[in-house]
C-alpha cells in the first residue's frame, strides 16, 4: 500500500484474509497477482525467489526525552504492603459478599463491607490507590491519538490523490 500497488480497501480486504489464512501457502496467494517483489512466507517458496526489499523502520513520532547525564531516574512509586494487602482482599470481600447474600447466610447489607474497604483505601492513599500511573496512562493515550491522526491524514491524502487520478 506504501509502494502505491494497492488502494486502502484493498490492502483492508487482503489483512482480512491474511489474518483469516491457516497456512503458509494461503498467505502467499495474496500477494501472486501483484508485481514483485513478494514477501517470502516460508520454506514452500523456490530459492530463487528475491529476498524482500529492506524496509526502512518507522522513525518514532516524536522524541522521547531522555534523563540527563548524571541524573537520578525516578521510577514510578511502588505500592506499599498495605495497599498491596488491601487491594488484594477487596476483591476477595466482594466475592464472599455475593455468595453470602446468594446462599441466605447473611442480608444485603454486608455488600457494604467491600464498599467500605474500597472507600478507606481511596481516603488513605487517594487517587494512586486506584491508578497508579495515571500520567504514563495519559501519555500512552496521547501517543495513541497521535499516531491515529497522522495515520487519518495519510489516509485522506492516498484518497485525495487517488482521486486526481495520480
């Protein structure tokens, strides 16, 4: 598709069936009707098939700052033995809860045992009790939206060319 062999649709339809092959040979069909250079897919190919041109890698899409020389790298903050130990039982208490109120052995309100758990670890060690790298989520999310712009804009320039007929 970057070569301009294929439009978008079709490289989507052969990813499809691609993705969908069970065998070497089934990859390899979806390449037979293109011009050379074709991928090698395995040992069922003839040894005078061309290798496959090198392709270039990907530069990244943007710099990742790198600590100074010298400096102290700040590692995210471990979690302490109590959130570990409260966040392992508060799932445990949810579940015993369920199956206390599903078996009669104890009322509705015990759900609130859990709820409670939930809401002392929250007040003691607030939002980091529920995330604990909320910035490096951010960050990979704005990656994320990054790369899908620039990948939409190369979209709508192969469709505007496309259409000009070039």
């Amino acid at each position: 598709m970057t070569a301009g062999r294929i439009d978008i649709d079709e490289y989507g339809e052969r990813s499809a069936r691609v993705t969908a092959a069970k065998t070497r040979g089934e990859v390899g069909e979806q390449f037979a009707d293109l011009p050379a250079p074709h991928p090698v897919v395995g040992a069922g190919e003839p040894a005078s098939a061309p290798p496959p041109a090198p392709v270039p890698p990907m530069p990244p899409m943007h710099p990742v700052p790198q600590p100074a020389v010298g400096s102290a790298v700040t590692q995210p903050q471990q979690w302490s033995p109590a959130q570990r130990t409260l966040s392992a039982i508060i799932p445990l208490a949810f579940i015993a809860a369920i199956a206390l109120i599903a078996t009669g052995t104890a009322g509705w309100p015990v759900i609130f045992v859990p709820i409670g758990l939930t809401m002392v670890g929250r007040a003691l060690w607030g939002r980091d009790f529920e995330r604990q790298n909320d910035q490096r989520h951010r960050d990979r999310h704005q990656l994320h939206r990054e790369r899908r712009d620039a990948m939409r804009e190369l979209r709508d320039e192969h469709r505007r060319n496309r259409r000009l007929g070039r």
